[in-house]
C-alpha cells in the first residue's frame, strides 16, 4: 500500500468506524452509512471508499466480499461507491426488508407524526431505496 494511501487509512481508522460481520439484526443501513460520512469528511470517498469500507468487514461479511473479488474480472474497473452500496445492501438487507422499505416510500403515510417527523422518516425512506 502506497504511503499516502496508509496515512488515510490510518486516519480514517482514528475517526472510529464501525465493524460489519453480516450478522442477522445487524444494522447494514447504519455502517455503511456511518463509513460514508466519515469518508465523505475526509475527501475520500471515491478514491478509497470501497477498499477501506471493505477492511472494516469480518465474518459473513468478509467471506461475502472475498467471494465477490474472486469472481470479479480483473480487466473491469473498481466499484464507485454507488455502485458498492447498492450491491452491499442488496446482499445484507433482507428482499422483505427492502420490500416493506418501497411500500412506505411509494405510499407515504403521516399519520400521528409531526411534519418534521413525517419529513425526516421520508427522507430516510428516500435515502434507503435500492
């Protein structure tokens, strides 16, 4: 690994990342979401984003990611991190996750919600369609 690419992993790594193993529950939404912005602060993001995100992973995981690799043409040019996320969350959000994530996007429902409220579960809902 080249020098300056060390000292942003280092710096990245001080900035306290999330592990990801791909255990059932595990919240795949919030770390690569906690690994974008930490990356997106450092000026990173499409430059190291998948490589660094993808050293914070173990387990299920890391098996998953390896297996990906594997198979990946080598000639083909590396993920952006669109490309990443969507590919990541297809893998670890469950499809009836996914699913139930679309309804309440395509069919917004406020309910007893203040409009900030209303306005930031949208927003999330926006955020998390694949």
């Amino acid at each position: 690994m080249p020098e300056d690419e060390q000292r942003r992993l280092e710096r990245f790594g001080r900035l306290q990342p999330l592990f990801f193993s791909g255990a059932e529950g595990e919240d795949a939404h919030g770390f690569l979401d906690r690994c974008h912005r930490i990356l997106h602060t450092e000026g990173i993001l499409e430059t190291n984003g998948v490589s660094f995100t993808t050293f914070q992973f173990s387990g299920a995981a890391f098996s998953w990611w390896e297996a990906y690799e594997r198979c990946r043409p080598v000639s083909i040019a590396p993920l952006t991190w669109k490309q990443f996320s969507i590919l990541f969350l297809e893998n670890f959000v469950p499809q009836s996750r996914r699913e139930e994530l679309c309804r309440e996007f395509e069919q917004p429902h406020q309910g007893d919600m203040s409009v900030m409220q209303y306005e930031m579960r949208f927003s999330e809902l926006d955020r998390n369609a694949i």
